[in-house]
C-alpha cells in the first residue's frame, strides 16, 4: 500500500481490462482517435504475449504494475522481469559483466519498458488527474518490487523528460542516449524540405530516390484493409531475414504478424516494394497521433537505395502529408544524410547495491557528457542550409 493506493502485479496485461488499461496508457484516444504511442495500447501489449513473442521462454516474463486508488485503476506500468539484456536498446551489459565479475547476480532485473521498441513514450501510465500520485506509486511500487525480492535493479527505458524528473526526485538515476529523429516545421511537400537542405545533400537525395524507384517495380504504401495477409506473410520474410543477421534470432513470432493484422492493422503503414504483384522489400511503421515510428525493413533481392527508399524517404512523405514527425527507430548515422537530426532519449535506473549504484552514477555522469558532444559535432553535419546563399544547382 502507498497511502490510499494499492499496487498490484499480473501475470500479463491481458489480466487487466482493456478499457481500464487503455483509460491510463491512451485517454487521448477515448473518442476513438489515434493515441499518442500505440506501443503502450492493450491491444499491443497483449499482441506480444498472445503471440508468444513475450513469455518465460522469451526472457521477458510480463508482471505489469496496476495503481488503485478506491477499488479503481488510476495508473499501469508495463513491467517485465528479464534474465538477459536483449531487445532493449539501452545497453548494459557492461553493468552485467561488472556485477558478475564481483561475485553478483545481475539477472533477473526488472525492466519497465515496451518490448523491442526503441520509442519513447510514458511508460509510468496515469489517468489523467492522477499523475503524480500514479507516478509515485507505480515508482515506489517497482522498487518494492525489487527489494523484496533481493533483485540487483530496476530499469525504465524510454521515458519521457516529465518522467525523467519525476524519477530523479525520486531517487532514481538519469540516463541519457541518442537517437536520430526527423522533425517536421511544416512541409508543404517533400520538395519543401528539401528546400531547407544544403545543395550538396539535396542533389544526393534526388539521386538516391532516383536509383532506388528505378528498380524495376513500384513502390506502395500501405494501411488499415489495404492491407492483406499475403503482405503480412512477406513483411514476416523480411523481419527474419533482417533479424537472424542483425540479432542471431528474431525476438517476434509469425503469430504477432497476424494479431496486427487482426487488432492493429489502421495502426500500421506497410511500405512495400512490388516487383510485379510480388514484395520484394518492405518497410513496418507504426502510427501515432504526432509520430510515424519506423520499425522493421527486409527484403528479399537487393537494389540499391531501396533501404534509404522504404525506410526513410518514404516515412518522411507520408509524415508530410499527415503531420507527423518521425522516430526512426535506434543507432544508424546513416540516416543524418537524410534529414534525421541526433536526439537524446532518457532511461531511469535503481541499483540496490549502494557501492555499485556509486560506481554507475558516476558512469552515467560521464557518459551524459560525452553523448551531449556527441550530438553537438553531429548536429553540426546535419544536411540543413546554414547560410540563406548558396552555390547554384
């Protein structure tokens, strides 16, 4: 209990209500609009473990966290115990080998995060009025959690700047990251934006758009009933491709392909191309009310451009004409070229023992400095006009 609150654990979110879930994770969307971060939905987080692709085999063993407050749900988190590193995209596996190598054991953690998705979003989720009291219990709760059961930490990844300083005063230590981000001013078009870009970098881009839609095919996008299941078995092809040589084994089974496309397929934009009637690359991204969120590509023949095509160009129109922004996903300098601008992302962290939380808060001290220069030498060969004059095309 935290005052007037009770905190519980579940054995998964579909134990939860969806509209008890969903009254915390989307409120925005309760008129039926799109939410903020379709990642946090119930009908994502159940897509996982119905699937399979989260589970005690998986190493991502779901307990979400539920706030009550009078018998009613006032705030959620989606927790998971974890026995291995993987799938998170904040690395810390030196934590790990440290902590072993003094005799510790680092697994099982636990980890407040949405399941290999690089995206920030709130992960402490609060019905509106009740944030910081939600915020507070479901963080006082976590470390409980811990505690109790003599686990070495807590991690909470991907979380927002409010977040960020809600955990912090709350004893929990700052981490920062870096993504890579396309914003939107505005665009009137794809040529707008290009406007906004130096010479050089605008010439590359045409020429890359050229290459890659000169490969024989045609390039479609697509979303809700446009999609069909033919396209979910190709983009499933892809993923396995992409996901046995980047990560050993894809974290996704065949089966959440086709609960997106029964729970969450308006969610989703499919970027295919088509030789023929026939995919041959394709692009996964998901929707939110603000953000497109890049996800998975794959492909089956390689021609070049088609990656930087499907992946990034591709959002970036369909973000143009929609209003969005877009989130790109983790790593890759490759995409500054293209108009995606390095960010930083925030993560929280509770370490039980106090010697080693010494050791990895002034770890995080120094890793913040070097990733702020980090970002400020890369924003510095961004693609953007830094002068209004410029060389003649």
């Amino acid at each position: 209990m935290t005052g007037q609150i009770e905190i519980t654990s579940h054995r998964g979110v579909a134990e939860i209500p969806a509209p008890d879930w969903d009254a915390c994770a989307c409120p925005e969307a309760a008129d039926g609009t799109r939410p903020d971060d379709p990642f946090t939905t119930h009908r994502f987080l159940t897509a996982l473990e119905a699937s399979g692709s989260v589970g005690a085999a998986t190493g991502w063993q779901p307990h979400p966290l539920v706030a009550r407050k009078g018998g009613r749900v006032i705030a959620v988190a989606p927790l998971y115990v974890k026995s291995h590193s993987q799938g998170e995209y904040i690395f810390d596996h030196n934590w790990a080998e440290a902590w072993t190598r003094a005799g510790g054991s680092y697994y099982p953690k636990l980890q407040v995060a949405v399941p290999f998705t690089p995206a920030t979003g709130r992960r402490f989720l609060t019905r509106p009025g009740h944030d910081a009291e939600g915020v507070a219990a479901l963080v006082q709760g976590l470390v409980q959690i811990a505690s109790d059961n003599a686990l070495s930490s807590a991690h909470v990844t991907f979380c927002t700047q409010a977040e960020l300083a809600a955990g912090k005063a709350l004893g929990l230590l700052a981490r920062q990251s870096q993504q890579f981000h396309w914003e939107n001013p505005g665009y009137a078009g794809f040529d707008a934006f290009l406007a906004a870009l130096s010479s050089r970098k605008r010439k590359g881009i045409r020429k890359e758009r050229a290459t890659a839609q000169a490969f024989g095919g045609r390039i479609v996008q697509l979303t809700g009933d446009q999609i069909r299941p033919e396209h979910w078995e190709a983009m499933w092809t892809f993923y396995q491709d992409t996901g046995s040589r980047k990560w050993g084994r894809p974290y996704l089974t065949r089966a959440f392909f086709d609960r997106l496309h029964q729970t969450m397929r308006d969610d989703v934009l499919l970027v295919l191309a088509l030789d023929g009637q026939r995919p041959v690359a394709g692009a996964l991204n998901f929707i939110g009310r603000q953000s497109l969120f890049g996800r998975y590509w794959g492909c089956t023949e390689h021609h070049p451009c088609l990656h930087f095509e499907l992946c990034y160009y591709q959002a970036i129109d369909y973000a143009i004409a929609h209003g969005l922004r877009v989130e790109a996903g983790a790593q890759g300098e490759h995409k500054l070229a293209r108009g995606y601008m390095p960010v930083v992302t925030h993560s929280l962290h509770w370490i039980a023992d106090p010697g080693f939380r010494a050791a990895i808060a002034r770890y995080l001290a120094q890793e913040a400095r070097a990733i702020d220069s980090d970002i400020g030498v890369l924003a510095s060969y961004g693609p953007f006009r830094h002068t209004v004059v410029e060389e003649q095309e």
